[in-house]
C-alpha cells in the first residue's frame, strides 16, 4: 500500500501521515518526532531504534492472544531486563509495561482477546535512560 492511500485511511484528521495509536505509544516512547510517518507497526519500530533496542519476540507467543500472553511477556521480561513490549493486533497499536500491564492502549478492553500479530521487547540502551525518564519510578 502506498502511502498516499494510508494517509486516506488514517485516522488522524490533524495529521493523516500519523495513526492515533501508534502515534500515542510513539510519544509514550518519546519518539515521535523521530519519523514523519506513523502508519505500521515497522514505522514506530524504526522511529524506537533510534532510542531503544527493539527486538522481534513474536515466536515465544505466536497465536496467543493478549490477555493469554501477559504473563508470558513479564516472565520474559524479567529474563531480559525489558522496559517494555509493543504489540500490533488487527489494525491497532499498544505498548505494556514490563510486567504485561497496558501502558498505552487507545482501544482498552476488559477481557483482551485480540490475536497478537507482532511482539517485540523493548530494552534501554543504557540504564541512564530508564532513570532519566522515570520508567520506575
């Protein structure tokens, strides 16, 4: 698809080349000034690259949906020492927190059984960054 076709089918009116969700975790991230373009999954993966090491961990929960995967993602976590996981369902965008929890989710459910369709792990690049932007605390 073309990215003038995207920019039709966004759902940002202020700025069609930025989606809603994955333009709230990219700012939750602090990255989103780092790319003009906010359509995909690989969009907001590319734009965290230049702050974080972002890693594909799609294998350990493949066909798994979300409420099913949590646990599994914050025993991960602690095996990595993760900040994070960005997670792409059918057509929507969100970001847990190390412990599985939703940090940034603008379709919050109750009972979240969307199908994964890509994880990935997100790791400071040094410990000075987790601290200077408050992650624990």
């Amino acid at each position: 698809m073309t990215r003038a076709k995207l920019r039709t089918r966004s759902n940002n009116h202020l700025n069609p080349n930025k989606n809603v969700c994955v333009l709230a975790v990219a700012k939750k991230l602090g990255v989103e000034n780092e790319s003009r373009y906010f359509h995909w999954m690989k969009d907001l993966v590319r734009a965290a690259r230049t702050k974080y090491t972002v890693r594909s961990r799609m294998s350990s929960v493949k066909g798994m949906s979300i409420g099913k995967a949590r646990a599994k993602m914050a025993q991960m976590a602690l095996e990595v020492d993760a900040i994070g996981f960005l997670v792409e369902v059918s057509g929507h965008a969100l970001l847990l927190d190390a412990t599985g929890k939703s940090w940034v989710d603008t379709d919050p459910r109750q009972r979240d059984g969307r199908k994964i369709l890509k994880l990935y792990v997100v790791y400071a690049k040094e410990c000075k960054v987790i601290w200077a932007k408050g992650w624990y605390s």
